[in-house]
C-alpha cells in the first residue's frame, strides 16, 4: 500500500506553511529555467485541449504559501509568451490551476490563504500523483517542486526484520550495504515509471512538466546521496531514544525515510524508457549546505511520518534533542556540505 505522509497544516509554530522557505529558495533558483523553457519551447498553438482555457498543475503543492509563487510565475511566463507571439490581452486565455496532494493534506488552509489578486480559477485535486488525477490530454502545464524524492513507500524488504536486506539501526539508506541502495533504487524506478505513465495521459501533445527534486552527483551509488548528513542528526536522535528504552529497536530497525534522491543519468534512463516525452533540459545542481534545517523545519516536513510509527507522545522529545545536537554543530565540509538537485524540463510528444 502507498504511504501519505502530508505535511503539517495550519499556520502554527510547526507548519509547514511557516517552516518551508528551504524550498521556496530552491524554487526560486529555478524561475528562470522555467520561465525560458516556456519563452522557447512552449507551442501555445498546440498545447490548448479547451480553445480559451489553460491549465496548469502544481503536484504536491502542500499548503502554501510556496506554491503560490510558483503558480504565478509559471502564469505571468505563459502570458509573456502569447504577448510575444502577438495577442493581445483581450484575446490571453483564461487559466485554471488545479492544486494536488495526498487526500490528508490541509486543503483548508490552502484556499483559505489563496492570493486575493489571482488571477486563474482554482481546484484542489486529492490524491496520489503516482497515478492518475486528470482527464486525458487534459493539462497543459504540470509542476511538482520538492515533492518526487518522495516514494511512494519505503522498498518493504529493507523494513522486514526477518529480512537479510533489513536496514538496522538506520534512518536512510546513507552508507548502508549495497542491496539497501539498490532496493530504494528499484522502488524510485517503478514509482518514477508510474508517474510518467500518469502524466503522459493528462498531458496534451506539446505541453511541459517542470519538476523540482532532491539527487545526487552523477557517478555515485545511491548510497552516497547528498541527504545523509541532512537526516545523521535526525537518525541520532532517534538512536538516542532507543538507547534509553523510549521507542523499541524493532521500532527503529524496521523504520526507513520513503525519500530517494537520484541522479540525472537515473532520470534520463527511465524518461527514455517510457518513451512518451522528450527531455528538453536536465540539470544537476551543486549547493552547499550554508545550515542544518531547524528543528521546527524538520518538523513541518516529518512530524506526520515520524508520529504515525513511533508515536505522537515522542516527538516533542525527538525535535528537542535534534535541536539540541544541531547547536554549535560545526559546519559540514567536504563532500558532506555539498547538497544537489535536479532541475527536469520535459516536454509531451506529439
């Protein structure tokens, strides 16, 4: 079964809403990639399944308020570009964006912060993305940011205690043996698959995908992803608890983040074999890690998660001690401080 996970809604001290500028940064990095995608490739004589109407999607759009920028951005690069092909305002088409999470995301407080000068129509579409949410050759645009590093569940064999594959005594897969990488690696793969497949169908011919994730610097096995040294500080934590009899260590042996972060040959494989798009740009980013995200950011993010498998009267006494240990924590160096993401533009074939 698929596993939903959403953030935590609401406004407060923990939510999401107030504890994802992390990502809206990320996002933000991105703007011009997307708006020259649209300026360039984007064949608005092709692309419009409703004459008048285009659509756009932002899948895993949590709560806000992230994906408010990311909607107008993509809006105000589509009207440029009708502009630049000689229509005229009276003659833009109307737009329409649909907003998609899992079915326990905090749609409420979504349409309730919605901006009061949009200008599209809005409907919010629960469910997975990892199958199908729209009418076929429905969409003209679809976006995802910071949301398809997460599986649709962890790989099981790696959770199963009586498994030799199982990962004990680890939060991530970061420096596990081999089979423990290659079983996230197979779970990406097929879930990746199925999104593709999803997305083919609901996208019109000629129309665009921007998606936004975590990976991971090309040539390395997935067990040296870039996010270990995020999440050691979270494992610790978690050990710690363990150790003092808190949460069981059957608890802890058979838990595993559903997060994979691949690399741009994973990608570029797996997009030509669904054979349905062209990949018109794929790029892998270097950052570093200027910080550790705060406990009230790792919060916002895992609370869900976290609660649902070790229980919810732990995690106070979880994010503190990961508070506490990410104090006066020296900065990661070398290949530990440098984080990457992909940048993945494709385009739906005729």
């Amino acid at each position: 079964m698929e596993e939903s996970h959403a953030m935590i809604g609401g406004d407060g001290r923990y939510s999401y809403a107030k504890n994802s500028n992390l990502q809206k940064v990320a996002a933000d990095d991105v703007k011009p990639l997307i708006a020259g995608a649209i300026a360039e490739i984007l064949d608005i004589q092709r692309v419009r399944p409703i004459p008048g109407i285009f659509r756009v999607a932002d899948l895993g759009c949590s709560i806000g308020p992230n994906t408010y920028f990311a909607v107008k951005n993509i809006i105000e690069a589509v009207v440029q570009k009708y502009k630049s092909e000689g229509c005229h305002d009276s003659n833009l088409p109307e737009f329409q964006v649909f907003f998609n999470d899992h079915v326990s995301n905090d749609f409420n407080t979504l349409f309730a912060n919605l901006p009061v000068d949009r200008q599209y129509f809005v409907a919010g579409v629960p469910g997975s993305f990892y199958h199908r949410l729209f009418p076929k050759a429905s969409l003209n645009f679809v976006y995802s940011a910071c949301a398809l590093h997460w599986l649709s569940k962890a790989p099981p064999e790696i959770g199963d205690l009586d498994s030799v594959s199982c990962n004990k005594g680890r939060l991530y897969y970061r420096n596990a043996p081999d089979e423990v990488g290659q079983a996230y690696s197979a779970q990406f793969a097929k879930d990746m698959e199925s999104f593709l497949s999803a997305r083919a169908e609901e996208l019109a011919p000629g129309g665009l995908m921007a998606i936004l994730m975590s990976g991971r610097k090309e040539g390395t096995l997935p067990i040296q992803s870039s996010l270990g040294p995020i999440y050691q500080p979270l494992e610790s934590s978690l050990l710690d608890l363990v150790n003092e009899g808190i949460i069981s260590k059957d608890k802890m042996d058979s838990f595993n983040l559903p997060i994979y972060a691949p690399s741009t040959g994973e990608i570029q494989t797996m997009v030509l074999a669904n054979g349905c798009f062209d990949i018109v740009r794929l790029l892998a980013r270097a950052h570093n890690f200027s910080r550790m995200p705060t406990a009230q950011e790792c919060r916002a993010v895992f609370d869900g998660i976290f609660s649902k498998h070790f229980g919810r009267e732990n995690m106070d006494q979880l994010f503190d001690r990961f508070s506490k240990k990410i104090f006066g924590m020296p900065p990661l160096s070398g290949d530990d401080s440098i984080g990457y993401s992909l940048s993945i533009i494709l385009k739906r074939k005729s």
